[in-house]
C-alpha cells in the first residue's frame, strides 16, 4: 500500500540516508548487553555509567565518518548525539532489555520521555525494539501488539519515521542459540514480518534479522557443519521474508562478528532482494570492548580509526548493492 509521506517523516528518512537513498547505519544503542561485556572484561560485576557513556561517544566520533547515520540511546548516549559528524540521528525509545523473572520479554518504554521529547533532543528518527514470536501466548502478543500500536501513533502525531525491530526468541527452553531454535526461527522470523507489517503500527521502515542461522547454512563461510539449509535454501527463505512486505527492509547484525554479517548481506544481495541498508551493532564495534576495557579510550581511539571503521566500509561496499529506500513500494515521495 503507497503512502504519502509527510514532511517530518520524509525529512527524517533523508537525514538518516546516504546521497544514493541507502541507510548505511551503525547501531550503539546497546545498554544491559555492553554492560556485560564490559562488566566481563574489567572484572566487576557493573561498570561505571561514565564508562558506558565514554565508550559510545568514542564509537559515534570515529564511526560516523562513514555511516549516513547512528542509533544511540538516551540513557547513555545523549552525551554522544553530538559528536556524530553531522550524520543523522535515530534515538532507541524502549526501556533496554527486559526483566529475567518475566520470560514473556513484555517491553517498556523509558520513563520521563515522549516521541516529541525525542524529537526534540534532536532525533531525526525513533526506534523501537520488541522481542516477539508466533508461539508465545495470545495475552502476551496481544499486549505486545497494542503498545506498537500506540507507539505508531505518537510517532505519527508528531511527525518523526518510526523504525520497528522485532526479534525472535525461545518459548521451548532451548534457548537462541540452541539447533531447536535454528529450525524454528524460519516460521518465528517470517510470520513475525507478516504481523508487524501491517498498516495498523505505522512503521516507517522495519529492522529485519535473517530468517536462518548462517551457521546451518551449508555452503557458506559461516557454516559450522549442522546442514538445516542448503546456500539456495537459504536465498529462498530470505526472499520469502522480503516479499511479506513493501515497506523499506534494513537488515540488523544480530550479534554476529563482522565477518559473518558481511557473508549475510552478501547472500541477501544474491538473493536478489531489495533490501534498503542496515542498522550494524556489534559486527563493527564489538571487538573494542576488550581493548577499551584493558588499555583505555586511546588504545580504543586508534582500533577504531582503524579496524573500526574498515569494518564500516566493508559493509558500505556491500550497500553497494542496496536499493534506496524510495524504491520501497510503500513509499511516495
């Protein structure tokens, strides 16, 4: 279904792209998790707030060099928002994480801030991450469903793009990471596109992971030697994904090392899907957490500038291949 833009969601969007259309973004919005992979490194069981906040102002210095623009948090990364080369700005609007004595992954917003606050601290655009799947409870879902709802609406009332993540999760007790869960997360991923696709939230753009693991897919370099699809399965599967939608798709990194999410996009772009860029998290910056950790922001400073931003512009050759997201059948310029 076509829309026609409005002028905040249009600007939005274009501030956030590169000169072709394509959203070659970085994503540092990271709380709980870099907290643990920090609080791992130095030995503590939680690391100073300044700490956190230092570490992403560094990447937003050093990255956005490269990248048309980056997703940070208000939490830590406010400090951040203003060293991001005069890219463009998305700000996470959930509560990090959710609580581990509540399996459901119920989601929260966080508190003391609106879409028009958010707008205000200078975001171009507003992201919204919710952990979902076909196979928890109807409560929970329905729940889940209605607060992506008003989200939708409050992004429209004030008129800022609304980019909608959605991840999987295990309902089973075999966990992510578990060969249960790889055979499952095709239909998880798949009929997760479906529902949030839909008019009714209002997303702008949707943030899509994969519908496979890489390291089932036999024939890649990823590839860990427990066959769930073959290479041309997997091409399928992604551009089954791609075709529940006509909204503009960017693909997420999911956590993986840099090496695979390349491999990934390559195999979106053989696929011949007309995805619309990425969000990149760890894959470009997870491998600084220890040397900030052990040697300091300097040591950080020089692996960014270095092997940091290599990584940035390994994914942008990729982009290459990415289609600007005016293209998307849903959007009307």
């Amino acid at each position: 279904m076509s829309i026609h833009l409005t002028p905040g969601k249009l600007a939005g969007l274009r501030a956030v792209s590169d000169r072709r259309g394509v959203i070659a973004a970085l994503a540092m919005d990271q709380r709980g998790l870099l907290k643990n992979m920090l609080a791992r490194e130095l030995g503590v069981s939680e690391p100073p707030a300044r700490l956190m906040s230092e570490f992403k102002q560094l990447v937003a210095r050093t990255l956005t060099k490269e990248a048309s623009a980056i997703l940070l948090d208000i939490e830590y990364g406010l400090e951040a928002t203003k060293l991001i080369n005069g890219k463009g700005l998305l700000l996470a609007y959930e509560h990090a994480g959710y609580s581990p004595d509540k399996p459901e992954r119920l989601p929260s917003l966080f508190e003391g801030w609106s879409a028009l606050r958010i707008k205000e601290a200078g975001a171009n655009a507003i992201k919204i991450l919710v952990y979902y799947t076909p196979f928890e409870k109807e409560w929970v879902n329905d729940r889940k469903k209605a607060w992506l709802e008003r989200i939708g609406a409050e992004c429209k009332s004030v008129d800022i793009p609304f980019f909608l993540e959605f991840l999987g999760y295990d309902v089973h007790g075999d966990g992510e990471t578990s060969l249960e869960y790889a055979r499952k997360k095709p239909e998880i991923v798949l009929k997760s596109m479906e529902e949030f696709t839909k008019p009714r939230y209002g997303a702008d753009v949707l943030k899509i992971e994969v519908p496979i693991q890489m390291a089932h897919v036999e024939g890649t370099r990823a590839f860990k030697g427990h066959k769930l699809h073959t290479r041309a399965e997997a091409m399928e599967l992604i551009r089954a994904e791609a075709a529940l939608t006509d909204k503009p798709i960017i693909y997420l990194s999911a956590g993986v090392s840099s090496q695979v999410f390349l491999e990934t996009l390559e195999l979106a772009t053989e696929s011949g899907v007309h995805f619309n860029g990425v969000l990149a998290g760890r894959a470009t910056w997870q491998d600084g957490v220890p040397i900030y950790a052990k040697k300091g922001a300097g040591a950080l400073e020089e692996w960014l500038n270095t092997t940091g931003l290599e990584n940035v512009k390994n994914i942008n050759k990729v982009l290459q291949s990415a289609r600007p997201w005016q293209e998307a059948p849903s959007m009307q310029v």
